[in-house]
C-alpha cells in the first residue's frame, strides 16, 4: 500500500504493526431512496470501514452539506437525520467516505417529499388543561414533569415525597398532521441534559431540587402548523433546621 504520510523518517526498527493505516474506504451500507410526508423525519444510512477509520460526510445534489439547521444532524453512526422535512430538502443524496489513503462516494439516493398535510385538517399541538402556574417545592424533594405526545390530559399530584406535574399535548389523528416536537427551557434558557434528566419522550426529572432550581419552567410544543407553550415556576424553599439550646 501507498505510504503513510506520518512514517516519514521515521526509524523502520522503531515502527510497530500498529503505526500502518493502509486501508482505503469502503462504503458498506448504501443509502437508499425515500418517499417521505412533509414534517416526517429521513434518516439515510450510510457505513463504511478503512483504517484510518473514514470520515462520513454528506452531499445533496452533488454540494457538500454544510448547515447550520439545527434540523438536520449527521449521527454518530454515519447516518443523516432530517427532521421535520419540508420540500426544500427534497433531492439526491449521496455520502462520501474518506481518509488519508483516498475517499470513496456511495450511490446517490432520491428523497421525494409529499406535501400531504391539509390544512383544514391539521392542527397545532395544544393543552388541554392548563398546568398550576406555581409549584412550592422543599429543597432535596425531587421535580418530576412529563410532556408525552398523546393521549390528553393534565394531572397534578403534591404529596411529602414528591411534585409530579404532567404536561400532555397531541395532534388530531388524522392524515397529515404532524406530531409535535418538545422543548424544555428553564429561565429562558435550554435546558441541557445533566442533573435535570430529558428523555426522549418528552419527560424532564430532577431528581433533587436545590435553591437554584427555583424558576420559571417551560414547555413548548410545535409542528409544521403551529406552537404553544405553557410555563410553570417552581419556588423551591430550604429545608428548616430545629436547634435545642442548652
């Protein structure tokens, strides 16, 4: 094999088995076509091997795919993700696999997107019932919120070990109607996950509250036709302390 750049003078007594990357990249797995409704997510597979391991990276149209829409993600896997598609991110798709030792293209695979969604029969996400707008919490009690997307219903429950607040919001079942994404901000800001936990169905934990959880939490909802949000704060009091004097 070609030369790794990175054995230039270097002694040969010194080199190990470890040290030769001659391995071009191969693509494994091909991405293939999609027929997609507007609002859906894509997801195109793309694999390859090589040593160096190759770097993925993506082209549509034959332009290399440099966005910032926070919308579309090259995954850990190799993979594309692109949500909530429109029919601007409709065309053919191809990865590109490379490394030091050369780079290699996979077939080009064709997204179509129907634009399916009827406007007199969508609908934004919305609650049903509106959450308390302030929660009292003792500081070391744990803050458990969930935002499912379906069924509907609203339920709030405060007892001496727990504050459970349930937030739920849905689409109306029918053709075309996208589901809604969530989003959780605390103050204002997005919420990262951490000591407070988010979970792919929505839900937001926190398993024990401290003076600086106190805020305003707030949950948003959203589709290709619309948006809600609902807020709740959260006041989260210190624990009291009994001293005996003597």
């Amino acid at each position: 094999c070609a030369v790794p750049e990175t054995l230039a003078r270097r002694n040969v007594a010194d080199l190990m088995d470890s040290d030769f990357h001659c391995t071009k990249p191969e693509i494994v797995t091909e991405p293939r076509d999609i027929e997609i409704s507007y609002g859906q997510t894509a997801v195109f597979s793309c694999k390859a091997v090589g040593d160096p391991r190759p770097e993925i990276v993506w082209m549509l149209n034959a332009n290399e795919i440099h966005s910032d829409d926070t919308r579309i993600n090259v995954l850990p896997d190799g993979s594309l993700r692109i949500d909530e598609v429109t029919a601007i991110d409709a065309g053919h798709y191809e990865c590109m696999a490379k490394n030091n030792m050369g780079e290699v293209h996979s077939r080009q695979a064709q997204m179509i997107v129907n634009n399916e969604v009827i406007e007199t029969e969508a609908e934004a996400p919305k609650f049903i019932q509106t959450p308390p707008a302030e929660v009292d919490l003792l500081e070391g009690q744990p803050l458990n919120t969930y935002f499912n997307k379906s069924p509907n219903y609203f339920k709030y429950k405060h007892s001496t070990s727990t504050i459970a607040m349930l937030y739920k919001a849905s689409s109306p079942l029918c053709m075309g109607a996208p589901t809604p994404s969530i989003l959780w901000k605390f103050n204002n800001q997005n919420i990262q996950n951490g000591r407070i936990k988010l979970f792919g169905n929505g839900s937001l934990i926190l398993p024990v509250a401290s003076l600086d959880n106190g805020g305003v939490y707030s949950c948003y909802a959203g589709n290709a036709i619309g948006n809600v949000s609902v807020n709740a704060t959260v006041h989260v009091n210190g624990k009291l302390y009994n001293f005996q004097l003597r």
